[in-house]
C-alpha cells in the first residue's frame, strides 16, 4: 500500500509476454443516489475524453498503435479500467490509464456527447429481452441500491450536470478507494515506483469526510439487500418478438456466504450444461426450447439464484413446471452421488479454466483486493470439493420455500396459467 493508500496487487506469470493493468474504483451504482443514478456509469464514459497531456484521440492512439487493448466497465459494486500490452509497454500502459484516473478535464462538450451516447445505450439495453427480464427480477427482489440499474434511467442521465459529474469523481475516485492490478509479466516494484509518481492520485482528494467506507463497504439506506419472504410475483414486458424470454429467480447467497458451493454445484445439477437435469428433460425429452441455464450473481451480501430460458409463448408455464418439479425432487429425494461426483468435476474445470489467462487473473485480483476477499483460487475449489448431497438438497429445499419472481419478456401472454404454475 502505498502512502496514499492506494493498493497494489500484482501476480508476475512465467512465460507470459503481456501486461495487464487494471484501475478498480469502489464505486457502482449500488451508492448513488437518486440525484446521482447512473453518474458511475457516466464517470466511466467521460475519463476517456481527454487529460490536460492527451486529447480523446490521444488515449485511445497510445493504447492501439501498440496493439494494446484499452477499455472499461461499470458494475453495481465498483469500475474497472484496464488495458492490455506487450511487456514492453507496461509502462506506457500504466501512464495512460494513471493519466485517466487523475486528470481528466472533462470538456462540457464530451459530456454532452456522452450523454446522448449513454441514452442510446439505454435504449440498446432496453430493446434485449434477458437485460430487460433480468432489471425486473433484481428490481423486485433485491434492495441496498442493488434493484438500481447500473446505467441509470433515461431521466436521470439528462439530469446530471457537468458539476455533478465532476464532484462525483473527486469525492468516490480517492486513493484509498481504488486497487491497481497488474499481471503477466510484471516488475511489482517498477509499477509501485511509477505509481508513486503520481501524486495527482491523492491529489484527487478533496477536502472532508468520505462517502463510505474505503472498501466500498458502506451500506445505504433502505430495504434488506434481498428478501427471503414475500409472495410470489409474476412481471411481464411486451415486446414484439417470436419468443418470450423468462426468468425465475430467487434470493441467493452473497459473496461470502458459504452456501455459495453448494448453491454452485446445484447450478451445474440444475442446468449447467447439456447433461444436466433441466436441459435434458426441456430440451432432449420434450423439445420446449433451444435451451435452459441456471446460475447465480453474487453481490457482497446479497445474491441471486435464477433460471434463464427462451421459448414459444404458450410453452412458459410448462416449462416453469418442469423448473419448480425439478427444485421439488431434489429438496426431497436429493442429488445422487454420480451427479454430485459429475457437478464438482465440471465446476473445478471450469473454476480453473476461468482464471487460467493473465486478463482474467488480473481481474480477480483487483476485485478480490477491493471487496476484501483473501481466498485463493485453491480455497474456492476446497470450498466446493466439501460439499455433500445433503447441502445440495438443503439449499435447493431452501430456494423452492423462499420468495420466487418470474419475469417475462416478449408477446402478450396469459398470467392466469403462469401464477398457478409459480404458486402449485
């Protein structure tokens, strides 16, 4: 850590020949308020039209004329820059992306540009139907700022102002607030010495208290991150499309809870590939649909436990069926051993795979340092590789008796059918 507080993390790969950089910001949407929603998101646009050293064209020419890679994201619980180079151009890399971070001048005229780019993002968002269902379900069911979309509603992007934006990123963009992640081949003392050069970071800082906690961990006001209880709710969209896109979901452990391995491997059980129990019964038996996934999102304390699919709009209510029989089966008869044996294979595998490249590595670093996750990737597979069939059968026992929320996008349907389904 540096004086400032800035933290560097940093894994150096044999072999590699890249450098991967990452600036990881404790800040989302999930503490904006109303006034503020979509500023992250805004933030994260507007750092890459120009520094008081390069213009827009400039950022973006340093990064490409190398054959870098140069981009960024906004989640609900922190941002991400991050950029990709030759080992040789790490240090250009990393004073692109400093230059960024700390001295952005913001021009009124970019904001205005990137304002009428984000509302055509909006409706970008809003015209894809898993998006679409998926801003229901999270809307619904989780609170804590999590039911807020990330990039912020048509009405309150026209509304932020430049001073606005500008305020935001000073008070939230703190050294302390931030995690740089770096791997492939990386010198960790070379960077620390480069990063130190910078004293713009602390510069950042305004004077007076922060805005939360410096690892993000402050939690706003408001209703319980995800309820357990309640009744079940059936949300529709319609949209003139051939197929409905649904979603059945349910609260879900946070990040570090431990029912997240079992949940995992009741995913994988569930639908987590051609030879689990819903695509073979929805797909290969009956011809429902093209085909059906379950997973998980997990936010710091809250999570979600859902079942995604697409099919013909008289097909949903059979299909929700089958999904709350199989949830049925497995709370009472459980998982064999041969399934549970088959569901830690392929989540080790794929566990492993994920972070197998040095992009990938980087990134669960920086967000592993920022939300205050020390587990290995070994820990994570020790984690899953404890599970019983009897944890299986208890957490799937537990999500059939919570609250379940079923949202459907595309041609009008019938709600009678899907609520009796939802509630048999």
């Amino acid at each position: 850590m540096l004086p400032s507080g800035l933290r560097v993390v940093t894994e150096r790969m044999r072999g590699s020949h890249t450098f991967n950089l990452g600036f990881f910001a404790a800040v989302g949407s999930r503490w904006e308020t109303p006034r503020l929603h979509g500023a992250s998101h805004f933030l994260e646009h507007v750092l890459f039209k120009g520094t008081r050293r390069r213009t827009p064209e400039q950022i973006s020419a340093a990064i490409e004329s190398v054959g870098g890679e140069l981009n960024a994201y906004t989640a609900k619980e922190h941002t991400c820059f991050y950029t990709r180079v030759l080992a040789r151009d790490a240090d250009l890399a990393v004073d692109v992306l400093a230059d960024m971070i700390t001295s952005s001048t913001m021009p009124a005229k970019e904001i205005e540009s990137e304002r009428a780019v984000i509302l055509d993002e909006i409706a970008m968002h809003s015209d894809d139907p898993g998006e679409t269902a998926h801003e229901l379900i999270t809307g619904e069911l989780l609170g804590g700022g999590l039911d807020k979309p990330v990039i912020g509603s048509p009405r309150s992007i026209r509304e932020l102002t430049r001073t606005q934006i500008l305020g935001y990123w000073k008070r939230r963009y703190r050294p302390e607030r931030l995690v740089i992640s770096a791997t492939g081949k990386v010198d960790h003392d070379r960077l620390v010495a480069q990063l130190s050069d910078y004293e713009a970071l602390a510069a950042v800082r305004p004077t007076g208290a922060s805005n939360g906690a410096a690892n993000g961990s402050a939690r706003p006001a408001g209703r319980p991150p995800s309820p357990v209880t309640g009744e079940p709710v059936v949300l529709t969209r319609s949209r003139r499309f051939e197929q409905s896109t649904a979603v059945l979901a349910g609260p879900g452990p946070g990040l570090f809870d431990d029912d997240r391995f079992p949940i995992g491997l009741l995913s994988i059980i569930v639908g987590g590939g051609m030879a689990s129990r819903l695509f073979v019964e929805v797909r290969e038996r009956r011809g429902l649909a093209y085909g059906i996934e379950a997973g998980e999102t997990s936010y710091s304390d809250a999570g979600l436990w859902s079942v995604d699919w697409q099919c013909a709009p008289d097909r949903v209510a059979e299909i929700l069926t089958l999904v709350r029989q199989c949830l049925a089966d497995l709370a009472e008869h459980g998982v064999t051993a041969e399934e549970l044996r088959r569901a830690k294979g392929q989540l080790a595998g794929q566990t492993v795979l994920s972070f197998e490249g040095p992009q990938s590595r980087m990134s669960r670093l920086g967000t592993a340092e920022l939300h205050g996750d020390p587990r290995s990737v070994a820990d994570l597979l020790t984690g899953y590789d404890a599970v019983t069939a009897e944890d299986v059968r208890r957490v799937a026992a537990d999500l059939l008796a919570q609250r379940q929320v079923l949202a459907v996008v595309g041609p009008s349907t019938a709600l009678r059918p899907l609520r009796r389904a939802l509630t048999a």
